[in-house]
C-alpha cells in the first residue's frame, strides 16, 4: 500500500476534489480525516471510506479560523498519532458578478480568509506536527493564479497567493524533511461551478477551455494529488504542477 501508516488530512474533504483525494489516499492505505465545515456529508464521506474497508474519520473545521485550523491537526495526532499528509484545498470561488471598482470589501475579505489565509493556516499548523518526522504539504491552487478572467479578482489574488505561498514554505521547512507542494487545477467538474450549468453559453465556454475540449474530473486530480504525495515525488518540491490538460497554455 503506498501510504501504508501515514496519516493525511484533507480539507474541503466533503466535496470535489477532497472527497475524490481522501478516498483515493485511504484506499492506498492512509488513515484520512475528512475535514469540513458540511458536517453532514463530512461525515458521510469519512463513513463511505470505512464502509469500503479503509480507515477515516471526519472532523469539523472552519480554515478561515486558525484555532479550527490548529484544532484540526491536534486531533489528528491526538487520533493517529501523526501526521504526514496535509492536503489544504478547502476554498471558494466567486459568482463573477462583480469587477475589481464594484466588488464589495465584504467578498474580497471572505474570499482571501478563506482561499489564503485558510492556506496559511494549514500549512503553519501541519508544519508545527510534521517538524519532527517530515511529512508532505499540498496546496491547492489554480490556473487562475496565472491566467486573468473577468470579474474573479479575489480569487485570482487568493491562488496566485497560494503558489507564493508554497514556494516560500517549502524553502523555509526544507530543513524539517518537509515538502510542500501546489496543484493548479483548470475547470473540474465539481460543485464549485454548478452554478454555471444552466447558462448554456457559459457552459460550452468553459468546456472548450481545455485542450481536449472538456472539462476534468475530481478523481484525475486526486490522482496527482496522491502522486504529490507519495515517495515517486520525493524530489518534487517548491513548485505548483498544473492538472489542466494544457488550459494555461493556449489562446482561447
């Protein structure tokens, strides 16, 4: 089993690309805690996991709060013993209904305590209780710390924040055995744009912004997610790998 022992946390663990990763990391062996604010599918994911053979359970965890944050990480030591994984991929992403002159303050300050500083939590927290045996810290970003579109201005601030983020970790926590690494997903099938579907404009707009023309899936980033993760990456550190297929790379 690849992470046979390990202990991973996943943050936005109830949904999308959490719950794909947190089940995808506890059928390769580790014991996963599904962290959430949704209590209710929270715990449905981590029940799911341990119906499926595998070991999880499910934690509250507001990211945009450090004390939850920290609260979260004591309680996988305190459960496990340890900690070796720290996925932090809990974020939002805006309506697009607001430029940067009508955005209103209220947005913006959500939008980076929850997709920034909820990053900045998960990685101070982990760092404190991998310090000692090293471990792994994974982040996600987006394509949209890179590219510009209209009216996302709080969450392309918040990602490209993220990308900074773990270059700078990584070369701080070098020295502890810790990597910490970024994903930078395109446009993934999951609840975070099911706002978008009935707009049949919109829709085939966002579909045709890959290159195979559609969209990716959750559990074809999880399989990154897990690679980053495992002993096959160990030299991969500092850096935000784009799962895309080649979104940030061409003109639309």
């Amino acid at each position: 089993m690849r992470f046979q022992g390990q202990v991973a946390i996943v943050t936005g663990g109830a949904g999308g690309i959490g719950q794909a990763s947190a089940k995808l990391l506890a059928s390769q062996g580790a014991r996963v805690v599904v962290a959430d604010l949704n209590e209710t599918v929270g715990q449905a994911v981590a029940d799911s996991i341990r119906a499926a053979g595998h070991e999880a359970s499910f934690h509250f965890v507001d990211v945009s709060s450090y004390e939850s944050v920290e609260s979260l990480v004591q309680y996988a030591v305190d459960t496990y013993g340890q900690l070796d994984i720290m996925f932090n991929n809990a974020g939002i992403f805006g309506d697009g209904s607001h430029n940067v002159i009508d955005l209103p303050i209220e947005e913006y300050k959500r939008t980076i305590a929850i997709n920034q500083d909820g990053v900045f939590y998960g990685i101070k927290a982990a760092a404190d209780a991998m310090k000692g045996a090293g471990g792994v810290i994974i982040n996600t970003a987006s394509i949209y710390a890179y590219i510009a579109d209209k009216n996302q201005f709080p969450y392309h601030a918040s990602k490209a924040a993220v990308v900074g983020m773990t270059k700078a970790a990584a070369l701080e926590l070098g020295r502890y055995n810790i990597r910490v690494v970024a994903i930078a997903p395109g446009m993934i099938d999951t609840g975070l744009i099911d706002a978008w579907r009935d707009d049949e404009r919109v829709w085939n707009t966002i579909q045709k912004a890959h290159m195979r023309r559609k969209l990716g899936t959750a559990e074809q980033v999880a399989n990154v997610v897990a690679f980053l993760a495992s002993d096959e990456a160990s030299f991969l550190n500092g850096h935000a790998y784009f799962v895309d297929d080649g979104a940030a790379s061409f003109k639309r």
